[in-house]
C-alpha cells in the first residue's frame, strides 16, 4: 500500500473495501485471502487504475469489451484481468489478443435470470437477496456433489458494492466492486 500522504481517492476507498471484505470474511470463518476482491472500473480512466495498482491491487474487472480492449494494453501485465460482461463468441479472439492477461471470464447472462428471480421473489415479501444467495449456494453445493469436488475449491462471484458484506458472509469467494471504490459512474446517455 501506498504511504497515507500520498493516497488518492480511490485508493483509500479501495483500502476501506478490502478492510470491510476481510471482516466479512472472519465473519464467515474465513480468511481475508478466501476473498478476492476484484476492481471493477468501467466507464473510468485508465489513471485511476493506474492508481489502485500503484497502491499494491493486482485484480480488476471490465465489463465491455471495446473498453477493456482499449484500457488493458496500457497497464501493467501482470494485472489479473476479469472481463464480467456478456462476451459473444466472435468477440473472444480479440480479447485474447488484446488482453493476454485475461485471467477469468465471469459470464454474467444469469444477472438477468437473477433479476428476475428477485422481482417474483420480492413480490413474495421475502428478502430477495437472501433467497437468491441461498439458491447460489445450493446449486454451488450440488455442483461439488455431482463432480466430487471439494466445495472450498469452488469459486461463488457473488457480491457487488451494495451487498458484498453479505454475499461474503454467506460464501462469495469473489466479489465485484465498482462504484464504492471508484465513486458513482456517469453514462453520456443514461443507457445502463
Ligand atoms: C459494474 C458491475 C459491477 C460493479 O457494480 P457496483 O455496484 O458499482 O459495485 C459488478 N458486476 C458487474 C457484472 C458489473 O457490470
């Protein structure tokens, strides 16, 4: 981490969320290390990225690939990459190639199954957050059943900058964190 004097924004809101993450963590009986907490700064400058990483961070995010292919080859590589969008077949050989440390892609189409889920669930005048993290967390468990394969060692993304503390609590070992690090986003057109 970067001396305090010297600290910018960003990177000290970073340093509140990894101290919050790693709470959350202790919470669950775990270690600050079973969670990652990965950057995500879409729709910002490269130099605030640029910052974070000055400040020790290693993993980020990006959402769209015309973006991510533009930021990732001015930072450093050994930056882990998570591309978080919806990425069309067509598009993976540009990424690859624009981004050759592309460390994981989170398919994010189940965001939409999730919305949904917690419309009709919120309509039931239940938590929806809870009931769909629990949902998550039985389907990981399932997974590790049917393939035999230590629950530990599978990864659950689940968390944002709303609700990562709980998504945490209750078994994330990855959480995406955007605007709570690097402050709300502005979109020209009000799309997103
Ligand atoms: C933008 C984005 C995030 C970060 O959202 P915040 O609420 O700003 O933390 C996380 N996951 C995905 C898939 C995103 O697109």
């Amino acid at each position: 981490m970067a001396a305090a004097a010297a600290e910018g924004a960003a990177a000290k809101a970073l340093r509140a969320v990894l101290g919050r993450a790693a709470k959350a963590a202790e919470r669950s009986g775990r270690a600050a290390e079973a969670v990652r907490v990965v950057a995500v700064g879409k729709t910002k400058p490269v130099s605030m990225v640029r910052e974070l990483y000055d400040a020790g961070h290693r993993c980020f995010g990006e959402n769209y690939v015309q973006e991510f292919v533009t930021k990732a080859p001015q930072l450093p590589e050994d930056i882990r990459w998570h591309f978080i969008g919806h990425l069309q077949s067509n598009k993976v050989k540009s990424l690859l190639a624009a981004v050759p440390n592309l460390h994981m892609v989170e398919g994010v189409d189940n965001v939409k199954i999730a919305n949904h889920l917690d419309r009709a669930v919120s309509s039931l005048g239940r938590d929806p957050l809870k009931v769909l993290v629990q949902a998550l967390v039985n389907c990981k468990l399932e997974v590790c059943k049917a393939i035999d394969m230590p629950a530990e060692q599978f990864e659950l993304s689940m968390g944002m900058s709303g609700d990562f503390e709980q998504a945490i609590e209750m078994g994330s070992t990855s959480v995406r964190i955007g605007s709570t690090i690097f402050g709300p986003r502005e979109y020209p057109n009000k799309k997103n």
